[in-house]
C-alpha cells in the first residue's frame, strides 16, 4: 500500500480547554471542519458524550446538520451516535432528514458503548438494559428503516421512517474489542476501530471483520478504517508537552473521578508511581506524535499494519492555534489535494 493513497479523516469531540467555554469549543470544531474541508480531508466525525465538562460534543445528529451546511466536500458524519441512548426509529429519522439536506454526504457512525456513566446513560434511555442482543435487533431495525421495509405481519411493517427518501447514509460501526467488528461484518457496514481506545489487536479485530463480511447492497464490500490520537508539531517542546498532558489524561480516566482541561504546567512536575509506569507504556500507543516526516512514516506504517487506507485523526490541544497547525502539517506531508 503506497503512502499516496493513505486518506486522512478527522473525528472532533469537540474538546473544552482550560480558559475556554463550551461554546467556543463547539465554535472550534466549525472551524476546524470548514479548514480541514479545504485541505482535502475525507470524513469529519464528531462523537456523543454526555455527563462531561471536558467534552461539548453531545448531539451529533445537530452538529452534523450545520457541519455539513458549511462545508462542501467533507462526509460529515458521527463517530458514534450511541445507539442504546436512542430509540432507533428516531436516529433512522434524524439521519434520514440529514441525507434529505445533504443526499450523498452523510456517515452514520455507531457504537454500542453509552458514552458516558452507567446513571446518566439510565436517565437517557430509562429502558436501557445494556444487552448485547437489543444492539443487533437495532441495527436490524435501522436498515430495515433505511429501507422501508419491516418483516411481514409484524407491527414493524406499518412504521415508516420519514422523511422517505431515496439515499442512505454510510453505515459504520465502531469498535474498541473486536465485538462490533463481528456485527459489521454480519451487517454488510463499515468498521472504524478505535485504536485511541484500545491500541492492541485491533490488526487482528479488522481481519477478522474482512473475512467474515457479508457484501450488504449499501456496502458490497469490506471498508475499515482506524482512529487515533495525532499530533504533528515541528516545535520538539511542544511534542514533549503534548504528549505529556494526554498521557497524564490517560491515567486520570482509568483512575476514574472527576476530570478537568488540564495544561503541561497542571502535570509537568507530576511524579508516577512504578504501576502507572507501567500503564503509561501501555497507553502510548494510543497516541502517536511527531514532525511531519516522522509522522507521516508512523501513520503509513500503522496503516500497512491494519491494512487499511484511512486513518481517523484526533487531536486535542491546549492551544487551538496548534490543533489546526496540526492537521495542516498532516496534510501538506500526505500531498492531500486543497479544494
């Protein structure tokens, strides 16, 4: 697989830093859609999370609407609507009048994790039972809604998804075991692994996704992808910072209690202990860092090792400024074609 052919796509959880509000943030997940649109970037995916000052970004089906109103070429799409959350004639519903906006340009990303606590996740959908199997009677359910079809002499028969319209939007799942893979695969979807989640054996989790994938007649054949945390800087300070402050982050998630923006100077003279040591080593392959040529050999090399020829970019930053520097750095070193 050639580097000239690596596609870059961004996923944006529209991340509140330290200073900032949460309406900048939004405003700065627009700005960076209407840059990253510009700089012949793919996909642009914003994600569901609820319960959090850290991250805005809580409706993708309304941020999709006005991302894609002020976008031209991007696929704008969520990475994921958290299908337990919703009832899933609703999400056919809301995507069906995104695909009626914007015919052609839409990706339904979805996942199976609530994204957010197990109490808020049980106050947004009260009958949430958190079983495997309501997941895939929902996937079943959509594409049957997609379709206007219900199996005969069920009460599904009757329900229609409106409005009705001719194109389907991009269905994917996202994955951070391997699980969801498998149901991809039966579905005939597209499948986004969450290498910033869990960085190992998502190479294996995607083979596994090609050889059991049934062609489906929205995706006649296998598409993945993997997501990662990037970030490109031709400043060495601040790649050492950068890194310091996600992996610092990563260690206050698995800790669990309450998280807020932090800063290098919040972590820099924090002292780990031998066991998060250890975890750390663990966690640094969910991010890779660099000047643009190492980069750009880190990503391709990544690539070949799933065999995919798309790489999910998310980058959250102190400096906003940087975050954009980031993704045209990325661009400029991949050749990406400005439009």
């Amino acid at each position: 697989m050639g580097t000239n052919k690596l596609t870059l796509s961004v996923l944006d959880q529209s991340p509140v830093r330290k200073g900032a509000t949460a309406v900048q943030a939004v405003q700065e997940t627009i700005a960076l859609a209407q840059l990253t649109d510009k700089l012949g970037y793919h996909r642009f995916w914003v994600s569901e999370h609820h319960n959090t000052g850290i991250l805005a970004g809580s409706t993708p089906e309304v941020l999709i609407a006005h991302l894609a109103g002020v976008t031209k070429h991007l696929r704008i799409g969520s990475g994921g609507i958290m299908m337990p959350n919703h009832s899933t004639l609703k999400v056919a519903e809301n995507f069906r009048m995104l695909e009626a906006l914007f015919p052609g340009r839409i990706d339904l990303g979805m996942g199976r994790a609530p994204g957010t606590d197990r109490i808020t996740a049980g106050i947004l959908n009260p009958s949430n039972q958190f079983r495997e199997q309501d997941f895939i009677e929902q996937l079943a359910d959509l594409v049957d809604y997609f379709h206007d079809r219900g199996e005969p002499g069920t009460i599904k028969a009757k329900i229609r998804a409106i409005p009705q319209v001719q194109t389907v939007p991009g269905m994917w799942l996202l994955s951070s075991s391997g699980q969801s893979g498998l149901f991809a695969a039966h579905f005939g979807m597209g499948l986004s692994y969450a290498h910033f989640i869990n960085p190992n054996g998502g190479a294996a989790a995607v083979q596994l996704y090609r050889e059991r994938f049934q062609p489906s007649e929205d995706m006649p054949e296998p598409q993945a992808n993997v997501a990662l945390f990037v970030f490109c800087s031709e400043d060495e300070e601040k790649l050492m910072q950068h890194r310091a402050v996600m992996e610092h982050r990563f260690l206050q998630f698995e800790r669990g209690g309450p998280i807020g923006p932090l800063t290098y100077d919040d972590v820099k003279d924090f002292v780990y202990s031998q066991p998060e040591v250890d975890r750390l080593i663990h966690h640094s392959k969910r991010i890779i860092t660099g000047k643009p040529d190492e980069l750009k050999q880190k990503l391709t090399a990544l690539a070949e090792e799933y065999q995919v020829n798309e790489i999910i970019a998310v980058t959250i930053c102190e400096d906003f400024k940087d975050r954009l520097r980031s993704y045209e750095l990325l661009a400029e070193v991949f050749g990406l074609e400005k439009r």
